[in-house]
C-alpha cells in the first residue's frame, strides 16, 4: 500500500508539471502574437537594394592619359637644364666677386703702398729741420719707424762762446694735438762744448703713442739754468 501511494504521489506531480507548462508555453506564444501585430514584412529584399546601389564598375580603356612619356621626359631635361644654368650663373657670380674682392684688395695694397711712400717723400723733403738759441742748434735729419718706434736723427752743435749742459728728462715732445709724448734719447751729450762740432744722438717715441699724429714738435732747454729754448715745429710723422 506504501508503494502505491508513492507511485500515485509521482503521477500526480508529473501531470501538475507538464500542466503548468503547458499553460506557460501557451501564455508566451499570446504574448509574442500580441507583440508583433504591427509588423510587416517588408516589400523588397535589403539585399537588393545595396546591389542596386553599388557603383558600376570603372571601365579601363575610357581612362585618359594625362600625360605622354615624351612630354615627362622633355619636362624632365629642361628642369635639369635650369639647374645647370643656375649652378653656372651664381659660379660665375662667385667667381666674379672674388677677383673683385682680390682686385680691390691689390688696389688698396697699392694705394697704401703708394700713399706710404708720398708720405715718406714728403717727409723727406721738409727735412732736416733746424731749430736755435743762443749759438746752440737742435737739427732733426731723419724720421723713421723701426721696431715699434718713431726714430728720429738729431744733430746738437755749439757754435757759442761757452759750453751748455743739458738734462734730456727735459726734452718736451709734443705731437699735433697738444699732448706730451714720453721720449729716450741716445748718443747725445750731457756737457756740449763750444766747438762748433756736430753731436749726433736719436730720440725714439713709441709709435703706440702716436695714434693719428701727423706732426711732432721739439723743444730742449739747458740744465740747470734753464735760459735756453730750442724748439723744432711741425716735425712730420713718417709711416
């Protein structure tokens, strides 16, 4: 009896299961029918439509040429061509402005080499310049440059009737513009005697001193006493 009453228990049950669903299968399909009611199906394939839309195909022999090879080839050589010409024409523009340059460079040398020796002519021809006082003369026979300074040759000589002393210190150069230029002198005497005899000495005046100067002036006095002027004006600068 316990057996049967399981069996009959299982039964039951399978049939309550295939019930439920049954009516639950039959629920979804009402409801989906409802859902697509205002659906229909459309009158022409999409398929179709995209292959109507595709664009025809390119047909090759209607291409036209935009260009021939001759004419590519002859666009070709006269672009070549301008290079070449312009590589030529700004060589020989080179080339001219430097043998320009040198041509100006030789001229200058020469007006400089020229204008040197005017210089040294017209120095030449003012000298020598002599300056007196007192039976004493101060005589400047040469102006050169060596070795960074101004040389300049210089004769003392005492045609009086007593000798004269002098202190080189005291020898005042002065160049054009006023300004008191440090000198050395060599080979003049401190005591010059009344002999009438020529005492040959160099004053040397560093050429960095000089800048622009164009003309120098001398001027020695005796020592102690101080009465003496000897002065030399206007002494041209050689360059």
């Amino acid at each position: 009896m316990k057996f049967n009453s399981t069996v009959a228990l299982t039964l039951v049950l399978l049939v309550m299961m295939l019930g439920a669903g049954s009516v639950s299968a039959l629920f979804g399909y009402r409801m989906g029918d409802e859902a697509l009611k205002g659906v229909t199906q459309p009158d022409v394939s999409p398929s179709k439509k995209l292959a109507g839309k595709q664009k025809p195909k390119t047909d090759p022999k209607k291409l036209k040429i935009l260009l021939r090879e001759e004419e590519i080839l002859k666009k070709v050589r006269e672009h070549i061509q301008r290079s070449t010409q312009n590589l030529q024409k700004k060589k020989q523009q080179k080339e001219q402005k430097q043998s320009f340059v040198e041509s100006e460079s030789s001229g200058e040398g020469d007006r400089k080499k020229n204008a040197g020796a005017i210089a040294a002519s017209n120095t030449e021809a003012k000298l020598p310049m002599k300056g007196q006082d007192g039976g004493i003369a101060l005589e400047v026979t040469k102006v050169t440059q060596e070795d960074g300074a101004l040389l300049l040759e210089v004769n003392l000589k005492n045609d009086g009737s007593k000798s004269a002393r002098f202190l080189y210190s005291f020898l005042d150069v002065k160049d054009d513009r006023g300004r008191t230029l440090s000198a050395i002198t060599d080979g003049l005497p401190g005591e010059l005697p009344a002999n009438g005899k020529n005492f040959a000495g160099i004053v040397k005046i560093p050429t960095a001193l000089l800048e622009d100067t164009q003309k120098l002036s001398l001027t020695l006095t005796d020592y102690p006493d101080q009465k003496l002027q000897i002065s030399i004006p206007e002494i041209p600068v050689a360059r």
